[in-house]
C-alpha cells in the first residue's frame, strides 16, 4: 500500500509538471516571444493576451499569444495603419503607440491606449473594445482624454480599474504632476468628472512616476507604480513601488504609512543583475502580475516577466 501511494504521489507531481499549468510556480517559466514593453496581460477562454507598446519605429501595438499560458508567440500588431484622427491632437505622434491597458468589463474588452510623441505631455489616451480578442475586430471608440504643453499631467498610461461598487475609473499619467485619476461613464468608458491626483514625487522630472495600476482586494485599493526611468536598457533604473488606500480617491499610503502624494511608496521589485529597471507592471486577478524587464544577458533585450502574486498576513503584495 505503501508503495501504491508513493506511485500515486508521483504521478500526481509529473502530470502537474507537464500539465504546464503557469500557476504552478511562482515565476513562470515562459518560453518563445518574450519581447515586450509596458505589457497589459487577459485571458480569453484558453487563450492568453500580451498587449505592449509597439516596437520602435513601427507602427502598431504589440501582440503577444499563449495557448497554454507559457510559450508565447507574436500574432500581428493592433494598428497597423494610425488612425487618422489622432493627428487633430498630437500632430507629431510616435508611429507606435504606447501602455495599452486591456479589461473585460461589463460583456466587452476593453483596451486603453496611448499616442503621444516622446518627452512632451503632447498626448492622448484613446479606446478600443471588442466582444472577443480572438476575432481580431476592434471598434474604435475615439479619444478619452488628451493633454498639452498648458496642463500639469500627460495622459499616457491608462489603466482601467473597476471600485467596490462596480463602477469603473481610470488611472493615467507620467511624470509632470504624477498619477490622476478620474471616473468613467459605464456605457461610454469615457470621463464623466473631476481629475483627482493620487500619487506624485518631489521634483518629477528627477524622480519620475508612471505607469499606475490599480486593484480592489479585501476592502483596500492598492496602487502600484513604477518610479524611475525605463527605456534605456541595462541603463534603466525603473522599479515597482505601491501604497494602498480604503478610498479609490486616495490618500494611497505605503506600508510606513506615507502618502504617495507625498513621495510615498513601498518597492516591490527594484530587479537583479540580470533583470534590470522591471516596471510597467500589470496585476491581474489578484494573483498574477506582469512586468518588463531589460535582460542583461541578452543584450539589454526588453522581456516579459510574470508571476504569481502573493499577499501576506498584513494584506501587502508580495511575490
């Protein structure tokens, strides 16, 4: 009987190691097409979606696909022709375009993306929704909201956060005056008010923040951001920090207690010698999370890294 259980125990652990399953460790041993900046990461029946900024000098935002949540592969970019409207607010947009933000909500996807032109809060955050990633049929649904040289915010980075209560918000910005954040129509997905500022650094454009990412768990809303400046290879000094709140609107304080408006901010992941400067993190479900990295063994390459996301004993999120 003995030996009966260890040969059940056994094949127990060989069909959860060859099952694939991503959740089966807590940093996921991903394979393929890895290349990817500013990912936003969904699951569509057994299909799972990297949405990241589209690659330098191209057109588009990037698409990464797994159908077992480990090898990945790329599937042709979002935008492959601008839109031509986009050129009545940024009339030197990046022929890529920047952060999407991909959710389900309320029976669509919905995809928040940015067109800016790079250094300048010149810039705007449009929309995208679809009934199923898989058809490859997007609707545009037109600009959400824009900046200029006369504002205090760039609206790039937006990331779609649904509160307590079902209501959805959206989170954006970088450097300048920080993180805002306003609320959404439901059936339009578009801003109905105020902006409220929710996380800013001394001096921004010496101690960046961007990037926000906001999740509901357990009567808190936690805010990550990444501090610091990406997009320069094993350069970069980019790093994961959060706070949390029992307000959407804030004050997010970090574990020592001080507010984000305030320079506050608990790092979660500043990397190692061979991941450099992880940021642009997107947490999904509660339970996973997902950044870029510049791999310092490959050539400074940017690559997605996940993981399972764990909380501890006091609610904050670690890996």
């Amino acid at each position: 009987m003995k030996h009966v259980k260890k040969w059940s125990l056994l094949l127990v652990i060989v069909l959860l190691v060859s099952s694939g399953s991503p959740a089966s460790a807590a940093f996921w041993n991903v394979t393929g097409e890895r290349m990817i900046h500013d990912p936003s990461m969904i699951k569509e029946g057994s299909a799972w979606y990297v949405f990241g900024t589209g690659e330098a000098n191209k057109n588009g935002i990037r698409v990464l696909r797994s159908d077992n949540g480990t090898n990945w592969y790329a599937t042709p970019v979002i935008f492959p022709t601008p839109l031509a409207w986009w050129k009545n607010y940024v009339p030197n947009h990046e022929s890529n375009q920047w952060a999407p933000d991909i959710s389900y909500y309320n029976g669509r996807y919905w995809m928040y993306y940015s067109v800016s032109s790079f250094g300048t809060n010149t810039s705007l955050i449009g929309l995208l929704s679809t009934h199923s990633i898989s058809s490859g049929q997007w609707r545009d649904d037109g600009l959400v909201i824009r900046s200029t040289g006369s504002n205090n915010y760039n609206a790039i980075d937006g990331d779609l956060v649904i509160d307590a209560n079902g209501e959805p918000w959206l989170s954006f910005g970088s450097f300048w005056s920080g993180i805002k954040l306003t609320k959404l129509d439901r059936n339009t997905m578009k801003p109905t008010g105020s902006i409220y500022s929710i996380a800013s650094r001394p001096s921004t454009p010496n101690n960046p923040i961007e990037a926000p990412n906001i999740t509901y768990r357990n009567g808190y809303y936690y805010l990550f951001v990444s501090f610091d400046r990406c997009c320069q290879g094993v350069n970069s000094t980019y790093k994961i920090a959060y706070g949390r709140s029992k307000s959407i609107t804030g004050p997010y304080l970090d574990k020592n207690g001080v507010d984000m408006m305030k320079g506050g901010g608990t790092i979660l992941d500043a990397g190692n010698s061979q991941w450099k400067g992880p940021g642009h993190q997107d947490v999904y479900n509660n339970n996973i999370i997902i950044r870029h990295a510049y791999d310092a063994l490959n050539n400074g390459m940017p690559t997605m890294l996940i993981n399972d996301l764990y909380w501890d004993s006091q609610g904050w999120p670690t890996y």
